[in-house]
C-alpha cells in the first residue's frame, strides 16, 4: 500500500529521465521518446491523488506534471539545445541535460564545459540550504500556527449552504457570509505561495547542497513581492511565479502567428499572447482538477478568461489621458493601496464563482 502511495512519483521520475538523457538524442530519436514520455506522464498524473497523504503534494504535484507536458514536448520536439548533437558534438553530461530540463524559466545558466567551482562554493551552499531550511520552516510555521487560525475563525459555523449556487453571487452579504467570502477569496493565493515555496525551498536543498546538480542561484524563489500585486496585471505578471510563462508564450505565439496569422510585435499579437495564457492556464487547471476528482471544470477556464478581461481593461484604462491625470495627482503609497484595494475586491467578486461549486461538491459528496 505504501508502494502503491509512491506510484505517480516514480512514473514521474521515468519520465523525467527519459526526457533528460532524449536531450543527447538526435531529433527523431526525441520525436519517438514523446510516446513513452507522455504515457508515464499521464499515468504520473491519474494516479497523482494517491499523494494526499501529504498535505497540498496533490494538487501541487498535478499541476507540474501538467505543465511539463506542455514544456517537455517544447523541449524535445521544437527547441534547440546546446546539448542537442544537432548543435553541438560535445559530450554532455546527464547533469547537464538536468539543468536545461530543469530551467523552465530560462534562468542563466553554468554547463560542465564552463564551470568553475570556487573555494567558497561549499560555503553558499551551506549558507543556502541553512537560508532555505529557515524559509521552509517559516512557511511552515505560519500556515499552521496563523493562517489555518485564522481560516477557522472566519469561517466560523459554516454550512453547506454557505457554498450554494446561490451564494456566488449574492448580495448584500451577512457579516458571515462576507467572512466566508473575504477568506475563500485569498486562501488560495496563500496555500498555492506556501505548498509552491515550501516544496520548492526542499528541492533547493536536495539539489544544491545534497546532489551538488546546481548552484544557488539556479534556485531563486518563485514568487514575487506581494506589493507588485496592485493590479491585476502586477499579480499574474510581476508577483505570480513565472514558471509556465515562457512555455505557454512559446505555444501562445506558435498559434497566433502560425495558425492565425497574426502580425508579430504587433498589439494584436500582444493581446492574443495574454488571452492564449490565461487560456492554456484555465484549461491545465481544468485537467488538475479531473486528475484530482474534482468538480465544476468549466469554472477554471471561466476564472482565467475574467482575470484576463480584468488585465485588458486595465490596460486600455491605463492609456486614458483621465486616469493617468488622476493617478499622478496621488502619492505612490497611496497608489499601491489603492490598487492592492482593487485586485481584492476583484477577487472578493469572481473566486467564489471559481470555488464555491468545488467546496460544495466536496461536502455533498464527502470521501469515506
């Protein structure tokens, strides 16, 4: 039973290393490799709820295996790599081929070739893991001795009913129901921050200071400053990680240009890049959740198409000769409050249309 709990771990791991050493391999060898790849990554991925045995390892785990889907088949098929034989004879290691596999935000990087591990490396290693133990453990610390605190008092004697249909968009609002909104409205943007950084500080530490594959600053953290979240546009593109942005960019391009013909550089093509991300990203969602059981699909590709309506109403106000009058009349504190104000009751407004249906389902059809 406990092996059987580790499964979608070790279908990743296969995948994962047929998609590394695929990087040595000529173009057709890659094509062929994306049939096995895919397979144990989908079967990684249908059988990625047998993690809830660790807390939020599901759901986080779905959502890379998800993603690397999309960024594996763009390694293998259509990038060109320093370690591919096509454009380099050299003979590249396997952690070599690691670190491009493992560098989706096309973070600068130190190949073997070119390498110079200094006298004071195994210092900052040190200094890193010691860093990252101490961030992992704060994390840790606030979810469960604050946040989970404070997510229990504001929900208060919730009901079923709190979660109706009906409740999605119903106002005026009770004090309780206001509550239940206020926090169901931002939970998700902290426990995606914690399980994200929590996981990613760990792997920090296996890679950097254990296995010695990277250096420290191939481990920067993912997510922004919250302040850059005072708007719409400043949360998904200056504070949200950016682990899937220049994958899902490439294919955003590849249709727009491609398929639709879309002139590049120009602002159509700009605008159908954002409305393909925020779609691509709606529907991996969507396929997290039916890999997890999950209820009310069509609402995650729902969400992203609002945050993006958001986004592009923001920009087109930005242009307005009023609002950059008015906003330069005001201090930049007072901007930036204002502005985190605004992404709030943004998301006060749609994520219970996004998360209602789900936790309602949930406790309708409790498990066991």
């Amino acid at each position: 039973m406990y092996l059987e709990s580790l499964s979608p771990l070790l279908y990743y791991l296969i995948a994962s290393v047929l998609n590394i050493i695929g990087l040595k391999r000529r173009r057709r060898t890659r094509l062929l490799l994306l049939g096995p790849l895919w397979l144990f990554s989908l079967l990684s991925l249908a059988s990625s709820h047998r993690l809830s045995w660790m807390i939020g390892a599901d759901s986080t785990f779905a959502s890379v295996l998800v993603f690397y889907l999309l960024y594996s088949t763009k390694l293998l098929v259509f990038d060109q790599h320093t370690v591919n034989p096509e454009v380099s004879t050299h003979d590249w290691s396997f952690v070599d081929c690691y670190r491009i596999w493992n560098n989706p935000r096309k973070l600068p990087l130190r190949l073997s070739p070119f390498e110079k591990e200094g006298p004071t490396d195994s210092m900052s290693r040190a200094r890193f893991s010691f860093n990252q133990s101490m961030k992992a453990a704060g994390l840790w610390a606030f979810e469960h001795f604050v946040f989970q605190k404070v997510f229990i008092r504001a929900l208060g004697q919730v009901a079923v009913a709190d979660f109706s249909p009906a409740k999605e968009i119903a106002f005026p609002l009770s004090s309780h129901q206001f509550q239940v909104r206020a926090i169901m409205s931002v939970q998700w943007i902290w426990r995606a921050y914690f399980f994200l950084e929590f996981y990613h500080s760990l792997l920090a530490i296996v890679f950097v200071a254990i296995l010695r594959f990277d250096y420290p600053g191939d481990w920067p953290a993912l997510f922004g400053s919250p302040i850059e979240a005072h708007s719409v546009r400043g949360f998904w593109g200056q504070f949200w990680h950016q682990l899937t942005i220049p994958t899902y960019v490439y294919y955003s391009r590849l249709v727009s240009r491609q398929l639709i013909g879309v002139q590049p550089g120009s602002s159509l093509e700009r605008t159908m890049t954002a409305l393909l991300i925020f779609t691509i990203s709606g529907f991996s969602h969507a396929l997290v959740g039916w890999a997890l059981g999950d209820a009310a699909l069509s609402r995650d590709v729902l969400f992203f198409q609002m945050c993006f309506l958001a986004a592009a109403a923001e920009t087109a106000i930005s242009k307005m000769k009023v609002s950059r009058s008015i906003l330069s009349r005001l201090p930049g504190t007072l901007q930036t409050v204002a502005g985190m104000v605004w992404v709030f009751l943004f998301f006060f407004c749609i994520s219970p249309m996004w998360i209602y249906p789900k936790v309602y389902h949930v406790l309708l059809n409790p498990v066991g």
